[in-house]
C-alpha cells in the first residue's frame, strides 16, 4: 500500500495485464527497514517502469508493520505498470 501511490511512470496505451511484470526482492529487518537496496529479480522490459517502482519501493522505508505477526525478513513484490493506473 505505500509502494504503488508512489510509482511515477505513464503507461503507454496498448499495454496488455500481465505483459510487463517487474519483481523485486526485499530484504527487511525486524523494524521494517529495509537492508540494501531493492534487488530486481526480473525486468518488466521497460527500463523506466523499472527505476520508478525501485524508486518507490525505497520511499517505503521502514515498510509498514504487519497487524498480527512478525516482520518478514524478505520479500517477493511483483508490479505491473497497467495495474498502476
């Protein structure tokens, strides 16, 4: 929820769901600040989606806590710029 308000890319029209999916891994600590920098497991194919959504996930710092649970030490976060708009 605090990633995608924060994704700055305009989609170009004739996109297709699920054509351009970006993954990143994040590490987090205990805290919900991340370790390092977010790693991008694989490329969406648009080289400028891809910067916006490592941009927006490093605002997210530290990722909000989970209501019932622990904070997890990694996570797998998958975009895709049409479900952005």
């Amino acid at each position: 929820g605090c990633i995608r308000p924060h994704i700055a890319f305009n989609v170009p029209d004739g996109l297709q769901p699920k054509q351009h999916v970006a993954r990143f891994e994040v590490q987090l600590l205990p805290t919900g600040e991340q370790v390092g920098a977010p790693r991008l497991l694989r490329a969406s194919g648009l080289a400028a989606y891809d910067s916006a959504v490592e941009r927006a996930i490093r605002r997210c710092d530290p990722f909000p806590r989970p209501r019932e649970g622990t904070m997890p030490r990694s996570l797998i976060l998958e975009f895709d710029p049409v479900e952005t708009r």
